[in-house]
C-alpha cells in the first residue's frame, strides 16, 4: 500500500503523454490523407479561410485558381480543408418557394 500514491502518479503521468501523443499521430496522419487525396479541380480552403480551386500540384506547393486566372501558390501544408462543390449539395432539400436557396422572386423583389 505504500507504493499506490506513486503508481498513480506514474499513471497519470503515462495518461499526460500517450493519449495526447495519439492525438498528434491521429492528426499527422489526417492531414496526409489531406494532401495525398488533393488533385486538379478540387475545391479546396486554405489555413487563412481562402477558398480556392486546386490549379497545380508540385511536391511541397500548390497553385490555387481564387478567381478566373487568378492563380496563387501556398504551401501544401496550408491546405486545410477540401470543400464540396456547390453542384452536389442535397437537391431535394429546395422546397421550389421564391426566396429559397438563393432565389429571387420574379418581380425583383428581395
């Protein structure tokens, strides 16, 4: 019984760096599979919330399309997010009612 107050502040201490440790490599790995499954086309946001469309891959950069021939390079690791493109949103969530998903009614009116 003399031993238990340090055997659990061995565990503690165990609790303190693997679980956290798992988390990074859990992550590391995540964001791999980020970069590995980026290809042409890809809509994509950047680490400062630029969206953009993958235009070029190289090794360690990425040139983004932000608008129509505007094109910027970021580092791959600056890629955060692979976005879905607007096309493949739920179609049966629009009710058809003016003033939905964007739409304007005919007379102009907002």
């Amino acid at each position: 019984m003399e031993y238990f107050p340090i055997l659990v502040f061995v565990a503690l201490a165990l609790l303190l760096f693997v679980l956290p440790a798992r988390q990074r490599k859990r992550m590391q790995q995540q964001a791999q599979e980020l970069q590995n499954s980026l290809t042409i086309g890809t809509p994509v946001m950047t680490s400062g919330g630029l969206y953009g469309t993958v235009a070029a891959l190289d090794e360690k950069t990425v040139d983004l399309e932000i608008a129509p021939g505007v094109v910027v390079t970021f580092l791959r690791p600056a890629i955060v997010e692979v976005r879905t493109p607007a096309g493949t949103l739920d179609e049966g969530t629009d009710s058809g009612t003016p003033g939905t998903a964007g739409e304007r009614p005919a007379d102009g009116t907002l």
